[in-house]
C-alpha cells in the first residue's frame, strides 16, 4: 500500500524496524526540548502530513521501551488519525514516572500503525441474542 506524506520534519520518514513489524516510530519534531514534568502532558509534532486512505486508519501507539525504562506514554492510546484529516500528526504524551523526563528533537516518541477498519451501521433491535457471558463484564470470570 502506497500512503502520501509530507516530511515537513527534518528527519527522515517513518520506517519499520524490521520485516514484520506492524508499527513505524514517530519522531519528535521540535525546535526546542520539552521538560515533561511528572503527571504532565504534552502534544509533541512530528512534522508529517498524510492521506490515509478511505478504509483505513493511522493508529498512534506508545514505544514499550519508552513506557517501561521511562514512564512515558502516548496519553489517547491508541489515537486515531482518519483517512479524512491532512493536519499535522501530533502525539499525546503523558509522563507517569516521578521524574522528569526531556523529549529531545529526532527522539523516537511513539509508533503508527496502518490498520484497516469498517463503518458500522445501526440496526435497531428490541432485544439482544442470549450469549453464556450475557452482561458479565470486567472480572466476572473471577480470574486476575
């Protein structure tokens, strides 16, 4: 699949690590470090533009690495760029650690993943179909 970008960043774009990686990392495009502060969230540019296109989906992920040696995360995970927007790819990122920690230009700050999706449409019932877990929801196996 063939996606359109603009680089507008002075890095180079997105590429997977290896032949079966399913993310691409994002890279921090700033003129100046961020001091993300603990708790403390920001929206880090990337410089990218795309046209996703109809069907699909970029999804904005957190690097594992970042989140388990730092805290750092991506805060509207996943965070879904549509085939419709052309604005800047942006990233959400939270720091949950109790030390700052510094987002420095080029850094490699979060993944994109292309993924395919479907428009559902309503179809308005009286009554759902009876499943064995029925209304169980979060813990109702009674398993950790």
């Amino acid at each position: 699949m063939k996606i359109q970008i603009i680089n507008k960043s002075k890095h180079p774009l997105p590429q997977y690590a290896t032949s079966l990686s399913a993310g691409m990392d994002l890279r921090a495009n700033i003129d100046a470090p961020i001091v993300l502060k603990p708790l403390e969230r920001c929206l880090v540019p990337t410089g990218l533009y795309a046209a996703i296109p109809a069907g699909y989906e970029a999804q904005v992920r957190p690097r594992s690495g970042l989140a388990v040696k730092k805290g750092v995360t991506v805060l509207n995970s996943p965070g879904t760029v549509d085939a419709d927007y052309r604005g800047e790819i942006c990233v959400v990122l939270v720091n949950l650690s109790a030390e700052d920690f510094v987002v420095e230009d080029g850094e490699r700050i979060a993944q994109m993943v292309i993924a395919r999706h479907e428009q559902a449409e309503w179809q308005e019932v009286e009554a759902l179909d009876d499943t064995e877990r029925g209304a169980g929801g979060f813990g109702h196996t009674g398993t950790v």
